[in-house]
C-alpha cells in the first residue's frame, strides 16, 4: 500500500523521471560549456591554418620577414649601383640638340633629310634609344645664334652639337668675335654640365693664310680648353664634292648629308657615352 503521511512518493516511475530530467538538465549544461570551448578551439585552429601561428605572433614575424626583405633589397641596390631613378632615367631616350647654321638645318631639303633627322636614323638603326633635335637656322652667324641659344637648349637636353662660324668665315667677319661668340656658347654649356661635340669649321682659303689659320683654330683650342669632344671640319669629304652639294657648291645634298652622318657617327657615339655616364653618376 502507498504511504499516504510522506510527503515523497514511493512511485518508481515518477523517481525515473526526475532522475532523466536532472540528468537532461545536466548534459544542457555541459553541452552548452562544450560549445564554448568547442567555438574557441575553431577560433585558434583557423588562425593558425591561415596565419601559421595566432595572431600577434604571426604578426611579430611578418614584421620580422619585413625588415629583412627591405635590408635585403637595400644591400642589393648598394652593391650593383641600381636604384629606381636611375633605372627609369635609364629607359628615356637621350635628348640631344644639333646647334647650328644652314648646313644643320637642311637648307632646301626635305625634313626627313635634313642632318638631324639622318643622324637620328642612323643612331636608332644601331641600337641606341635617341632623339636628336633639329635647332639649325639658314643664315645664323655665331653672334645670332648666341643671342637665341639659352632657349634654344632646352632643359630636357642632355648633350650638344655645336656647328657654328660658316657663315662668319663666309663674310670675312673678324676671327676674335667669332671666338668670342663660341666661347660664351661653350660657357654656358659647361656651366649646365651638358657635353658637346664642337663640329668645326674652315674657312675658304680665298681669305688668306692669316685669317684661315687663325680661324680654323678656334675649334681645336675651344675644345681643348672646355674638354668637349672635337670633329674638326663638319664638311669632311662633302666640300668641293660635286656629287655631294646642292648646285650652290656649299650645301650637302641628300647623298653629301648621308656621307656626313657616316663619318661623324663615331663621334656622336662617343659623345652619347659622356651622356651615359653623367646619367650614371646622377
């Protein structure tokens, strides 16, 4: 029979089913601690699966592997000469200017075969990366292209040629304002570290041996004294060559332009390499 004075039951079921509920109750919670622990081991394992380690480690490396690659690089630039600059100075044409009188500019020629626009051809046919700018004036005397040529060197150049004093020697005006001229051009051109190859000039023998001698060697001393590059006579094996003039017997023809070019190409050369290696050093 029941124990009706107790206040507890006796009955095995309902015991059984306070047993299961506080059991229930129990794997709640411990299910619900499980979670928690369970959601921070995927937190860690999905740091380290991405980062290699947890996150402020990681992050101590990182900055680490950082420094070393910047030091690396530094030390490789140090060594082999090489920084950015120089390298994008490196791939940008050299700009040169030919400076001169009627025999620069192409006195009736076409454009294209003008002494500039030859020699450009001929420089980029054999590899080097060039601009040659055409800044010849039919007429120009040493003392109109003085007064022209601070514009006229733009500040994109990075070498000249200067061809000046034809039309000087031409007019039989004085040798001493012809250097004087030259001179202050070379200057100027030495005071902005620009190099220069100085094409010289003769002048016709007609004018007598004094005025020839010390003419023709305005050039040789100019360039000895500013270190410039020298061609000695701009008109060396086209002068005097029929098949090489215009009907003027003065200025080159296409042919005498393209026999220009050919001799005065190792020159330029020569002066593209002062160019080269003023780059180098900057």
């Amino acid at each position: 029979m029941p124990n009706t004075t107790s206040g507890h039951s006796n009955d095995p079921e309902r015991s059984t089913r306070r047993t299961r509920d506080t059991t229930n109750k129990s794997d709640l919670t411990s299910q619900g601690d499980t979670s928690h622990v369970e959601m921070g081991d995927r937190t860690a394992r999905f740091n380290q699966q991405r980062f290699g380690r947890t996150r402020p480690h990681n992050r101590r490396t990182r900055l680490l592997w950082q420094f070393a690659a910047l030091a690396l690089l530094a030390f490789t630039f140090t060594a082999t000469g090489y920084s950015p600059t120089s390298a994008q100075a490196a791939d940008k044409p050299i700009k040169i200017v030919a400076f001169g009188d009627s025999l620069t500019a192409g006195y009736l020629l076409a454009p294209g075969l003008a002494f500039p626009a030859k020699l450009q051809k001929a420089l980029r046919a054999r590899g080097h990366s060039i601009d040659i700018r055409n800044a010849g004036v039919s007429g120009d005397t040493t003392t109109a292209g003085l007064a022209r040529f601070d514009w006229a060197i733009g500040p994109d150049t990075e070498g000249v040629i200067l061809q000046l004093g034809a039309n000087d020697a031409l007019r039989g005006q004085p040798v001493a304002q012809a250097r004087k001229n030259l001179d202050a051009m070379m200057q100027k051109l030495r005071t902005r570290q620009l190099p220069v190859l100085l094409a010289g000039m003769h002048a016709p023998r007609g004018l007598g041996n004094d005025y020839t001698t010390a003419f023709d060697a305005i050039y040789p001393e100019l360039a000895k004294t500013y270190g410039a590059l020298l061609y000695p006579f701009f008109l060396e094996g086209v002068a005097l060559q029929p098949k090489f003039t215009l009907s003027d017997g003065l200025h080159p023809n296409g042919a005498g332009v393209d026999e220009l070019v050919k001799r005065i190409l190792p020159h330029v050369e020569r002066l593209i390499e002062r160019i080269k290696a003023k780059r180098s050093a900057s």
